[in-house]
C-alpha cells in the first residue's frame, strides 16, 4: 500500500467534488419524486374508498382513475430506483478515484465506466419522470372529461 501525501491527495479531491455534487442535486430530486410517490398512493387509497361507497355506475370511471395511478406509482417506483442506482454509482465512483490513488492503481476505464453509468442512470430516470407527468395530466384530463369539463 502506498502512501498519499497532500500534494498528491488534492487533485483527487478536487476530481472527486463533482461526482459529490451530482449525488446532493440527485438526492434533491428524489425527494420530490418520493413525495409524488406519496401522493399517488394517498391518492390510491382514497380512490379505493370512494370505490366501495360509490354508486355502480361510477366504479368503471373509478377503476380506471386507480390502473393510472398503479401505472403512475410503478414508473415512479423505478425512476426513484434509476436515480439511486446513480447516486450509488457516483458513490463508488469517489471511492474507486480514492482507492486508484491510494494503491496507484490504473482505473481509469473503471471511473469511465461508473461515469457514464451514473450520467446515464439519471438521465433515463428524468426521461421517466417526464413520462409520468404526462401521464399525470392525462389523468387530469380524463377526470376533467368525466366531471364534464373538457380541459380545454
């Protein structure tokens, strides 16, 4: 094992600070997706209420209104799974930069790897998050439609 002195540990700091950032912006956005999570299934759960009081006539409306939100919970269910797999990545990715320096390891292709993986983990992941807000609003709209207000 190699000793790091602080001349030499400084640029792996500074390289290792990005992915630091990248993990506290994520974890910004995981909060808001884990609170819309909340939400639809609050929103479940209500709907499912109101499907046992409801007058037949209305169960088909309300049993569609709960497959959106089901979908809706699913596809949030695995962005929030996406962006931790990209949190995690960054994670490994600071300790592979430390440990590379530490053991003069050659990891360059390792790093790459991880980068590009967490980079792409989150970039699926909004890709799905976009997905589920449109999905979002044509559930409104399908509300909108059913009350008698067309949305438009």
């Amino acid at each position: 094992m190699h000793s790091l002195n602080l001349q030499q540990l400084i640029p792996v700091i500074q390289t290792a600070v990005g992915p630091v950032i990248l993990i506290s912006g994520v974890g910004l956005l995981m909060l808001s997706m884990t609170t819309r999570l909340g939400r639809i299934i609050d929103r479940s759960r209500l709907m499912v209420r109101e499907l046992v009081t409801a007058p037949p006539s209305d169960h088909p409306h309300l049993t569609a209104q709960l497959k959106v939100l089901y979908q809706r919970a699913r596809l949030i269910r695995l962005v929030i799974i996406l962006a931790t797999a990209s949190v995690l990545l960054a994670g490994v990715l600071v300790i592979s930069l430390f440990f590379a320096a530490l053991l003069q390891l050659n990891a360059a292709l390792f790093v790459i790897l991880c980068f590009i993986l967490c980079v792409a983990s989150l970039i699926v992941s909004l890709l799905l998050f976009l997905v589920e807000l449109q999905m979002a609003l044509r559930a409104l709209r399908m509300e909108l439609v059913h009350t008698g207000v067309t949305g438009e």
